[in-house]
C-alpha cells in the first residue's frame, strides 16, 4: 500500500540547512510514498519547491497563530494525507494544534528530528508520540525525558549529482591539496569556518601545499567581513557566496581531495571518498576521520560538539610527516550507514505503524509550551532581524 504522506518544515531562511536537504532526499528515496510538502516560511526553498513541483506550498510564519493553523487546515484539508511527517519541532507543533483542532486527533503526525544538541530546555519541546531521530546522543535524552516511541534511523543520502564550475576549476591545483569547506556564513558555524582557515594556514606554513575553498551564503554581514578580512591576504584561500555555487553546494565536492565538514556533510564526503575532516570540541583542528574516532563522531551526527578520543591531526602534525589518506575502515562504515536505500523497509513500518494507530492525539502541556516558544521567536525575529529574517 502507498502512503500518502505531507511533510512538514520551517526555515527561518531560504532553506539552504541540513534539515531541508534530509527531509528533500528521504523524500525521493521513499518509492511508496505519494508527497506534498509544506515549507512554513518566509522565503522559498529552493530544492524542496523543485523537487514537489505542483505538490509543494509555502505557508508565511505570523505572531498570529490562529490564523496560522487556519492557512495550515486549509493545506492539510486539501491533500488528505494519510499521515503528517514534520522535520522540527516548530512544525510538528503547529501540525499537532491542527490535527487536535480540526481533525479530531485522527491523523498520524511523526516528527524527527535532524540532529544537533539535545533541547536545552525539557518543557519547551514537544512530546511527540512518535519521533525519528538522527543521533544518539539525541535517542539517549528522549529516552530519558520523554515517553515517546523512539526510533533510532541516522540521516543518509542519496547519490549525489556532479555539476560543472569554470571558477572553481580554475583554482584546483594538483600540486595542492585540495580542501573544501562549505557552510553557510553564521555565527553558529562561525568556529568551523575559522578552524579552517587556521587549519590549512598552519599546513601550508609547514611547507604542506593546500588551499581552502569556502561555500556558502551569507547569513551574518559582520561575520562575512570578519572572514573576509581574515583571507584577504591569503592567496590560497578562495569564498564562494553567489546563488550558482552555494544552491545544492554538494555538487562541487567532486572537485576537491578532502572536505570539512559536519552532519550530513561529513556523509557526502564519504560518499564521494574525500578525505574528511571534522571539526570538534576538544582540537584547535579538525580531526580527519578514521577508523578510531569514527563511531564516537557518528554517535552526535559528526557535530563540532563532539569529544573524540583521538588527536589524529596533531598528531601528525607532530610527526613531521604530513600526509592524509582515508581508510578502508571508513569507506566500509560508508556503505554500511549512509546510504537511504537501507533505510526504506524501516519508513515503510514506521509510516504503516503511525497511520494505523487508531489513538487519538491531543494537546498537552509540552504543546502549549511550544506554542509559547514559537510566537516568542517570531516576535524576538521581527525585532532583532526585520520582517524577512536577514540581518541587517
């Protein structure tokens, strides 16, 4: 039996995250599902809006929920879905209200959650029925806090395509290693983004050839120009800002000997074999991935706030010996853990489980709360960052 399924999503931005990219490839992955997709925003996405064509809709976010969850009704009404499967905790919120409200708790709605820290505070995120979540670290604290049917399923990917660039052929040096570095300009990546670029200064003052070439669009002008005055002098340093190269960013990879990377981008780059570096908590530099550190990085979905065990990048700094490979040891825990294909029986039980579930779903005070959290967001967004979202 196919399902038919509404995915649900917020962004603040344009959708350029991780979150939008893992909810857009589990949806083409999935064969038995019939789609529509709701991007509750102020700005398209663009991957998410080609990828469901006719069957995508953007909703605006409003201080005023009612109105919300009404626009929202009249989305879910007009595609009769099967179930509700939302990406955050926003969404599944505003996709609970509507189920309660106008659908009598009847239908079915799955939230998973895309990694990052576990919630900082307990009575501001929901209770979901059902959740999917992408880490460990994330399972271990619902299984702690919540009373919720838990299902472990790591994100994974989907093949990924290879697109031409002029400009960026025409800085690949062989002589070099090549690293890449995408991520959008933020000051939640604004360590990753100057870990790098220390990284591959600190290489080449070693007498070790590398250049760094950073991806990514611009979410904080402040930033930008930290960074930009940072490798203004760096003739081995090269950004890349423009909607050509920083849309589905990915497929450019394929230029490059070796990646920095976190989350789902630390799975591209396996994927695509790159030497994979890692930023992470305790290391001025970001760790390559290798077979002792690998587990305990997947264990946090390769986040920066990871611990590792292993120094494998100082180390061989220490040794005078500068040289990277990647190991066979990763390339099999690739095949084994990143590709969606394996994960399609597990959907198919999970969505036929959520939508024969014949309980009904109703509002409690983790719903309420969550509610409160996101009309203060809209508000604290509007005054600190103009009615679309950008900083100023």
């Amino acid at each position: 039996m196919e399902n038919n399924n509404l995915y649900v999503i917020y962004n603040i931005g344009e959708g350029k995250g991780g979150h939008s990219l893992s909810m857009g490839d589990t949806i083409s992955s999935l064969p038995f599902v019939n789609f529509n997709i709701i991007n509750i925003s102020h700005f398209d996405c663009v991957s998410l809006k080609k990828l469901g064509g006719d069957n995508y809709h953007r909703v605006t976010p409003s201080i005023n929920i009612y109105s919300l969850i009404v626009e929202l009704h009249a989305c879910v009404n007009a595609n009769k879905p099967d179930l509700i499967h939302a990406f955050d905790d926003f969404s599944y919120t505003l996709c609970r209200l509507v189920n309660v409200i106008f659908f009598s708790g009847k239908l079915g709605v799955l939230l998973t959650k895309c990694g990052g820290p576990n919630p900082k505070y307990n009575y501001l995120y929901p209770n979901p029925k059902n959740i999917v979540l992408f880490s460990k670290e994330n399972y271990d604290w619902f299984d702690n806090n919540r009373n919720s049917n838990l299902y472990l399923i790591p994100n994974r990917i989907k093949d990924i395509a290879m697109r031409k660039s002029t400009d960026i052929e025409n800085i690949i040096d062989s002589q070099y290693l090549n690293i890449v570095c995408i991520s959008r300009i933020t000051p939640y990546y604004e360590r990753k983004i100057l870990s790098s670029i220390k990284f591959v200064s600190d290489l080449n003052n070693s007498g070790f050839k590398t250049s760094l070439t950073i991806i990514g669009s611009v979410v904080s002008n402040e930033l930008y120009e930290k960074v930009f005055r940072i490798i203004d002098d760096l003739d081995y340093v090269e950004l890349f800002i423009d909607e050509k190269h920083t849309y589905l960013a990915s497929e450019f990879i394929h230029y490059f000997d070796a990646t920095i990377s976190t989350g789902r981008g630390v799975m591209e780059s396996c994927y695509m074999d790159k030497i994979t570096f890692v930023p992470v908590q305790n290391s001025e530099y970001p760790e390559i991935l290798c077979d002792d550190n690998i587990n305990d990085l997947f264990s946090l979905n390769f986040s920066e706030r990871t611990i590792t065990p292993t120094n494998s990048t100082q180390n061989i700094f220490n040794s005078g010996n500068i040289s990277f490979n990647i190991s066979k040891g990763v390339k099999d825990f690739t095949n084994k853990n990143f590709r969606l294909s394996s994960v399609q029986s597990k959907y198919k039980e999970l969505y036929d489980k959520v939508y024969s579930d014949e309980n009904r779903d109703f509002i409690d005070l983790y719903t309420i709360f969550s509610t409160i959290y996101f009309i203060y967001r809209q508000i604290t967004r509007k005054i600190s960052f103009g009615f679309k979202g950008k900083i100023k």
